[in-house]
C-alpha cells in the first residue's frame, strides 16, 4: 500500500502542475481575448464616430450644394432678365436708326 501511495504522488504532483499550467493558459487566452474585445471595441466606437463625422459633411455638402442649386437657378434667370433687357435695348437702338 505504501508502494502504491508512493507512486501516486509523484503523478499527484504532475496532474497538479499540468492543471496550474492549464489554468495559467486559459488565464493568458481569457486576458489576450479580452484585450482584444476591448481593441475591436475601441476600433467600433472609432469607426462609427467617422460615419457620423461623414454623415455630418455629407449633409453639409448637400445643403451647400442645394444653395449652389439655387444660385445657379437665380443667375440663370437673371441672366435671362439681362439678355432680355439686351435684346430689347438692340432693338430699340436699331429701330431709332
């Protein structure tokens, strides 16, 4: 019984080193998944504050391009209006002459 009892300490002694080790592992593995959790996270949270920067100028840049609309419709109607006067101004002027 001694003899038994002798040769199972030692492999007590293994199975209790190869479970430290294990829970050492595991240990490393939860920290480095969390570490990466929290980086994907970080990276997330950076991206959506680009899409909202984005959406902002995007939003911005059709409200300018809506004045530039409109802009382009009142010169177009102003110039029009002077084409008009000019027209009517050569016409009075060649029936003067």
């Amino acid at each position: 019984m001694q003899k038994s009892m002798n040769q199972m300490i030692p492999l007590a002694n293994q199975l209790n080193g190869l479970n430290n080790k294990l829970v050492s592992q595991i240990t490393c593995e939860q920290k480095s998944h969390a570490d990466l959790n929290a980086k994907q996270l970080k990276e997330i949270e950076s991206l959506k504050s680009t899409v909202k920067s984005l959406e902002s100028i995007i939003s911005l840049m059709q409200k300018d391009s809506s004045l530039k609309d409109s802009d382009i419709i009142s010169l177009g109607t102003k110039i029009n209006e002077l084409e008009a006067e000019l027209e009517q101004a050569y016409y009075s002027n060649h029936l003067v002459d």
